[in-house]
C-alpha cells in the first residue's frame, strides 16, 4: 500500500497555529514605560573633547596585542579570531619560532597581525574566539581619522607596552618552563638569562714597529 502524500493529508497533520490579537491595553503599557521614565532622567552633556565621560567597565574599543610577563607576545598565530569576524577586518600571517628569534612561548607567533577599522564593527567576537587571551579590547576609542590608511592598524600598533620587568622580544622563554606554564600563569616576571646578550666591541690598538 503507498503511502499518502497528498495535500489533504498535510492539511490534517498540519499543527494549528492560532491567530495572533493585539495585547491588551494595560500589556503595551508596560512596553512604553522604559521610554516614559527616561524622559525624567537628566542628560549628562560635556563639554567634549576638553571633558571626557568615562566608558563603560566592557567597553568594546580599540583592540590590543596583550604580552606575558616577561615580555613575550601571547598571539600564537591562529587566526580563530579572523575566521571569527564577520566584517573580514583582520589579518593575521604565522611564523615560527626559532631557538634564536623566540617572539611567544611555542612553535608559532603572529608575524603580521592588521585591524582594519574601516570594517571593524566593534562586536568582540574576536576576543572571545583567542584562545591565548592574547587579544582583548581596550577603552579607547578616538580613531577617527583623514586618512584611510591610517585606520589600518598594523602589529606594532596593536602590541601593548612593555610594563616594568619586561624584555623585548625576541628573547629565549623563561628557564625551566614549558608554553604551558605561560598559558596557566605561573610566569611572573623574567629572568636574568632572557635578556640578551650584548657584545661589546673591543678596539685593538697596536704599536708601529720601530
């Protein structure tokens, strides 16, 4: 016997889906009582750019390249925060560690990181998506510009500061670790033998032969 798949039987299986009315009167008030109570709150107005009102504690604004605490970057090089944004506003290239140029912990850094903040729609999907914490957003926000060149932020305008107690990479990882000892916290500071070594340079004077 075959099977019905005809219209009428659509028809009867099909689930009833009852007609919508309009909410009562009481219900839509309360919809418009957020707005009624605004209109008596009072309208903070500064004096900008001479007065600045303080940003929210989440602010989303421009982003930064977060390091350790010793100075190495905490960007590893995948890229899950350009395969997470919507608006395509970022490029990062991956490069890789060598015993003698180490830019993070691992086998893998960020070698070119840019920003584009002529796409850039400020979402926060990027942060979330880090694994590494290496990318976060900060509260500044004054990136207005004339010149579309200039809001196309490049790594070394993303990378925060070195704080005190940090070295500038490249530089070997602290003595004794692993990246796994970064990526739990237990590098506090650094070591004397990260910091590179200087060469001094020795000028040799010799005497003319009598």
């Amino acid at each position: 016997m075959s099977e019905d798949f005809s219209i009428e039987k659509a028809v009867r299986e099909s689930i009833h889906i009852p007609e919508q009315v309009p909410s009562p009167f009481f219900t839509q008030l309360k919809g418009f009582w957020l707005t009624f109570i605004t209109m008596f709150k009072k309208v903070e107005t500064v004096s900008y750019p001479e007065e600045r009102e303080e940003t929210a504690e989440r602010f989303h604004g421009r982003h930064q390249l977060n390091r350790y605490e010793d100075g190495l970057e905490k960007c590893i090089g995948c890229e899950l925060c350009a395969w997470a944004c919507p608006a395509d506003a970022i490029l990062v290239e991956a490069g890789d560690n060598t015993p003698d140029a180490q830019f993070s912990p691992g086998e893998r850094f960020g070698k070119v990181y840019q920003i584009n903040y002529l796409r850039c729609i400020f979402c926060g999907l990027c942060i979330e998506a880090c694994p590494t914490r290496a990318l976060t957003m900060t509260n500044e926000y004054e990136l207005a510009d004339n010149n579309r060149g200039k809001l196309i932020f490049e790594k070394e305008d993303l990378l925060a500061p070195l704080r005190a107690g940090m070295l500038q990479p490249p530089h070997p990882m602290y003595p004794g670790t692993t990246d796994t000892s970064y990526y739990k916290g237990e590098v506090t500071g650094s070591h004397p033998s990260q910091a590179p070594t200087e060469i001094k340079e020795v000028t040799v004077v010799t005497e003319p032969h009598a």
